[in-house]
C-alpha cells in the first residue's frame, strides 16, 4: 500500500506545534508543504538539492527547545546520504528526517529512483547510528509518526511510502531574502542575532 502524499504531508502537520520548523526538500515535498499551508516557520529551499538533511541538523544544533523536521523525497536523500552519517554520530533528539519516497525522480521525468531498485534507505539510516527508523506504509503508521514529531526525545529517520503522482504544483515565495528574515523573526530573532536562542 502506498499514500497519497498531500494527504500524508496533511497529516503529519495537522495541529502543528508552534516549536515545529520544517525544512522541505528541493521539489514535490515544498509543493506538499504549501498546500498543507504556508508558515513562517518552513524554510523552503530554492536549487539546494541534497542539502535539506544537514540544513536541518544545523537548525535542530542551533534551536534545541525547536523540533525540527526534515521532510524531503528519495531522491534528495539519495543525493546527500552523508548527511545521514553526520546526524548518526550528532543524534539530536529533536531531529526528524522524514523522507517521502516514490521511487522516482519526480522532477525529471518520473525516471526510477535507485530507492526502486534496492536501495534500503532505511538500512541507510540505521547503519549510520540513528536508532529510531520507521518504515510508514499505511494511515496507522503515519499516525504514529505525526504523534512522535510533536515531542522530543529523539532523532528519528522514517520512510513514508508514497505514490509516485505529481499533484499541481503550489509555490511558496521566492525570495530567499525574505524567507530568512520571515524565518528569524518567527524565531523571535532579529536580523543580526545568531540562531542560538
């Protein structure tokens, strides 16, 4: 069984806590990220593909009262499987790497991914230290894993299995300007305070 992914980017932040900040990837997880509704807290990213995983850990280090959640697709993880060794050996409890995998470069063509070919993200994560990876195949799982992203506790890795459809695209703003000082000052931060709070 796979899901629908505005249906599952829906879920995952229905009643969003306001400590929530979310770091889409480059792509579909922005466009499923805008029609779950835009929020001063998500830092979209413009042409960073790859880097959506270490963006997060940077925040998830600077931010610790913050849970902070990565939700990104295979093929942006595929790019930047490093990360995964840097957040294992890091393990912020308040991190989440949440990965919406279709089995396709979806902003290609819809080629096959390597995610349908064998790669075992999963086993990735693992293999790296990250102790909680969860495989999210159906409505119960995705539950679950909406739960675990409104507390801390944790670094976790899952896998959200998803059908390879490609709805309208919804853009955030553009400007990346403006999306920082949106960013800092939901953040309660000014314009020259470092992200420490």
């Amino acid at each position: 069984m796979k899901l629908e992914r505005r249906a599952a980017m829906a879920t995952l932040l229905a009643d969003r806590a306001d400590e929530l900040l979310v770091v889409p990837g480059l792509g579909s997880t922005t466009w499923d990220l805008v029609a779950a509704g835009d929020n001063d807290r998500n830092f979209y990213l413009w042409g960073a593909m790859g880097g959506a995983a270490m963006i997060g850990l940077g925040l998830a280090l600077a931010q610790p009262a913050c849970r902070v959640a990565v939700i990104t697709g295979d093929g942006e993880m595929l790019m930047g499987l490093g990360a995964l060794a840097t957040i294992g050996i890091q393990r912020p409890k308040n991190l989440a790497v949440i990965v919406f995998d279709n089995g396709v470069y979806g902003e290609t063509g819809m080629q096959p991914s390597a995610t349908q070919r064998g790669v075992d993200l999963i086993g990735v994560a693992s293999a790296c230290g990250i102790a909680t990876c969860l495989d999210v195949r159906d409505q119960p799982a995705l539950a679950d894993l909406a739960a675990r992203l409104k507390r801390h506790g944790e670094t976790l890795f899952a896998r959200v299995l998803i059908e390879p459809a490609e709805p309208p695209r919804m853009l955030p703003l553009r400007d990346g300007v403006e999306l920082k000082q949106r960013f800092r000052a939901a953040l309660g931060l000014s314009s020259g305070a470092k992200l420490r709070a």
